[in-house]
C-alpha cells in the first residue's frame, strides 16, 4: 500500500495556482511520519495520565507526535497559527482568527490506542480567513490516507469519496461517540438518544472510538450519519473538509450552521439525514473550546 501516492493534491480545479498546495503536501508528509511512531508505540508499554476525567487519556506519544508536527510546521510556516490539542490541555488559547491556522490532533482515539484497539488516527486541519481550506487524516494501523481540499475532492489512498445518499432513517447506519462526560445525566441522555435512533429503526448504531475516523468512514460511505456532543475542533477540522467535499453536510446538532468550537456536530450524506438527526437527539451541554 502507498498513502502517499495521493490523487488531489496538485493544482486547483480552475488551473490556476493553489497557494495552499505547498501546505497540504507538508501535511500528508507529517501525518504519514506520525503515523509510523504511533504504528511502532502501540504494541509497546505507554506512560499513561488523565485530563478531564479517568476517560480522558493522554500518552507520552500524544506529546511527541504533537511537538514533532507543530515544530516542523512551525519552521516551514512561521507565521502561522496552530490549535494542538495537548498543547491546548496545557492552557494554551483555542481561537480561530483569519491567519492562516493549522489544527491538529496528533493521536485521536488515544484510548484505543491505550488498550491496543487498532482504531488509531492522525488528523491535521488548515483554515484561512475561518475557513477551512484542507484536511489530512492518516489511519495508523491500516495506513488509509484521507485528505480532502476545499473545490477539489476528497480522496483515501488515491480513491475519490463519495458519501451515501441515504434519506430514511430506517436504512441507515449512524456513528457516535460517548464523549468525556460521564455522570449520571449525561450518560441518561446518551443512552436516551441512541434509544431514539433505534426506536425509530435505523439499522444500528455504532462507537468505534475515534471521531475522525468515525468521519471518515461515513465520507467513504461505509456509515449514513455521525453526531456527537463533547468533541472538539481538532477531531472535528480536516473531518468536516473531508466529508463536504465527498458530498456530505456537516452541521451544529441545532440543525444550523456548523461552529467548529461549539464541541457538537451531526454529519451525514443528506441534509435529509442530518435534518432527521438533529430533530431526534437531545442535548448534552459542553464549554466552547474558544472559552477556556
């Protein structure tokens, strides 16, 4: 298998120059170098500590992936910003300005990668102007590589992506994830909203632990929609890229407009979808990554 021999990233669909081309092909080259060390750490003992909570994980390899892509980032574009989650853990400030701004999560699904679950991902986003211009998100363990550019597509491995186009709730597969939460209202509200969706008779829901390759299967096809309260702009960035340029809509869980620091999304191949899903769930409540 060669990641790295990706359709996609050239020029812009209107022949002229991407200015943000030179950016992108950085960012699979880090991903794809991310990639191995956490390819190599998972089988190896970890120094494991918490955040948020007991559930909230992080690993000595979270830091050293995360330092490795910020300083290389930072050298070839030093005026650049950067989002990273760990360095955000730290008490760094999470603000999206107009300045060309990198966000990042070096290892999601570091609690599978904890256990060893080879359900493990690098994700690295781009915005200009606060817009999100490109996402890069590699797969560790299987070595699926996909981007997406604003205008040009969304590819894994070379192959283009295109979401399903299911409508009705009763033929679709729907994604979630738990979130940090974990007293007794928020998780009566969980499970309260995957009892809505079943009762309504989707085919199933599922958790696999990792948010942006959660995203990604459902840009792929393989998962008809994804909604999750308590996750945050660095799982959500090259996702959200990904799936609108493989067709689907990414939007907030009120069934407006998606704000990428409001820690909530509903993803799904049709507005149909999503519209369904956001008059079906609950709200859990989260802080704003943009107020801590």
């Amino acid at each position: 298998m060669n990641p790295s021999g990706q359709r996609g990233l050239g020029k812009a669909a209107g022949g002229g120059d991407d200015p943000w081309e030179e950016c992108l092909e950085v960012a699979v080259q880090l991903a794809l170098q991310a990639g191995q060390i956490i390819r190599k750490a998972l089988t190896e003992e970890k120094q494991v500590s918490t955040k948020t909570s007991a559930a909230d994980l992080v690993t000595e390899t979270d830091h050293l992936v995360e330092n490795l892509i910020v300083s290389a980032l930072k050298e070839k574009f030093p005026s650049h910003r950067f989002i990273a989650e760990e360095a955000t853990a730290a008490g760094s400030k999470c603000i999206l300005n107009d300045s060309p701004t990198w966000i990042i999560d070096p290892v999601d699904g570091t609690c599978n990668f904890v256990h060893r679950f080879p359900t493990v991902a690098v994700s690295i986003g781009f915005a200009v102007n606060q817009e999100l211009e490109f996402g890069v998100i590699y797969h560790c363990i299987e070595e699926r590589l996909y981007t997406g550019r604003r205008g040009q597509g969304s590819y894994c491995n070379g192959k283009r992506l295109q979401v399903s186009k299911v409508t009705d709730i009763t033929k679709a597969l729907i994604l979630t994830e738990i979130g940090p939460k974990r007293d007794p209202d928020t998780l009566k509200v969980f499970v309260s909203n995957m009892e809505r969706l079943l009762k309504a008779q989707a085919h199933g829901v599922r958790v696999i632990g990792s948010a942006t390759l959660a995203l990604c299967h459902l840009a792929s096809g393989a998962a008809d929609a994804y909604y999750q309260f308590g996750l945050h702009c660095w799982d959500l960035a090259a996702a959200t890229v990904i799936i609108r340029e493989a067709g689907g809509v990414v939007i907030d869980t009120s069934g407006g407009p998606l704000d990428l620091m409001s820690c909530r999304v509903i993803a799904a191949g049709t507005q149909e979808m999503a519209s369904f899903i956001a008059q079906e769930i609950q709200t859990i409540h989260y802080g704003r990554d943009d107020e801590n």
